[in-house]
C-alpha cells in the first residue's frame, strides 16, 4: 500500500473518496460485490489510479471495513461504563465487539478473519493515523486493543485487568482467552457462510453465555 502522510491533502482526500466509494458499494450491494474496477467507476478515476494506493482488492475492502469499525470503537467506552468490576468489565468488552461483530458479519470477517495480503496491524495503524476521528476518544488504557487487528492480542489486553487484580493466573487468562477467541471465529465462520440461520441477536446471546461460562470455569478453577 502507498505510504503518505496526513500533510499529503491530495493523496488523502483521494484515498477518502475510494474508501466511501467502497463503502456504498457494500451498503447497496454486498461486500463480495466490491471490485477494483466497480469501486474506480464510482468514485470517477481508473482502476490503475487505486492500484497506487492498495495492492489489492482486499486491502481496499479492508479500509473501508475499518470505516464500520469505528462506530463499534465509538461505543465502546459508554458499553461498559457501568460494569460492575472488572471481571463484568471483561464481559462486557467482548459482548459489545460480539454485538457489532454479528450485526455485519462479513465486515468483521474482513478485519479479523480474511487474508489480506499484508500486516493487518499496519494497515490498521495508518487508517486511524489518517482518520483519528472515526476512532473517537476512547479511554487511553482501551486504545492498544482497539488498534490492534490480533484477537489473540486483544483478548490479552483485555484480560490483563483480571491477571493483575489476581482473578488469574497468566497461563490460565491464555488459555481462556484463547477458547473465547476461538468460538467467536467459529461463529463469525458459520454466519458469514451462511451454515446457521440465527440472528444477529440470538447468535450475540448465545455466545455472551458461553463467554460467561468460560470466564466463571477459568476463574473458579484457579
């Protein structure tokens, strides 16, 4: 992907105008309708002017994919205002990323499932360091989970409350962490291809009480 930086007015603006022209493209049809060549007429330019800002289609995909991303990082803060302590806190974080998640499936899939071809983290790096504003003002202890594209590494931050507050041991905060990650991705899967049939609220409902359970099991079995 180019490299530019936020002085560059041209290149930015240019770079804003494909990702909205992407972004209506899945609005109005779908994100497997999104191509090169669909995005470049919309937006007014030729294909070969995209390919001096993304090396790929997924790539593009995944920017404007981002441009969803910051209503779920947005809500964040106020999601878990009124946790109870910090093992709620914990819930409440991966219920809310759930929450979004299951409501656009296949933007999600995009950001934290899909090969894009390059360091996700990167890329997710120079999206919010061109675009601040989509990110909000998150809390600055929320901020390294939120710009990181790694679920392993999100769901380490996001339990490194429980580790230090003495809820559980390191290893076994991994290994909860890990089983969490691991049924998110296996719903995700299933409802991007379309293998169930629940919705965005029954899926949210039922992993939230897998989630509950997993942390209640690793907590109690310290």
């Amino acid at each position: 992907m180019i490299d530019f930086d936020n002085k560059d007015i041209k290149k930015k603006r240019t770079l804003k105008i494909f990702i909205e022209a992407t972004r209506e493209i899945i609005e109005e049809k779908g994100i497997n309708k999104v191509t090169i060549r669909g995005v470049a007429k919309k937006a007014g330019y030729n294909s070969a002017t995209i390919y001096n800002y993304f090396d790929n289609c997924k790539q593009l995909i995944f920017f404007a994919s981002l441009d969803f991303l910051g209503e779920y990082s947005q809500a964040m803060p106020d999601y878990i205002a009124d946790a109870d302590d910090e093992i709620d806190r914990f819930i409440k974080m991966w219920e809310c990323f759930c929450k979004y998640s299951f409501e656009n499936p296949n933007i999600y899939y995009a950001i934290f499932t899909d090969n894009i071809g390059d360091h996700p983290e990167i890329l997710m790096e120079k999206y919010f360091n061109l675009f601040p504003e989509k990110l909000g003002t998150p809390p600055a202890d929320l901020l390294p989970m939120l710009l990181d594209p790694d679920l392993s590494h999100r769901a380490a931050i996001a339990s490194k409350p429980l580790i230090e507050e003495n809820f559980l041991e390191e290893k076994k905060a991994r290994q909860m962490d890990n089983m969490i990650t691991y049924i998110y991705h296996g719903m995700l899967t299933l409802m991007v291809n379309q293998r169930i049939e629940y919705s965005s609220d029954q899926a949210l409902n039922i992993i939230t009480k897998q989630i509950k359970a997993i942390v209640e099991n690793a907590i109690c079995c310290q």
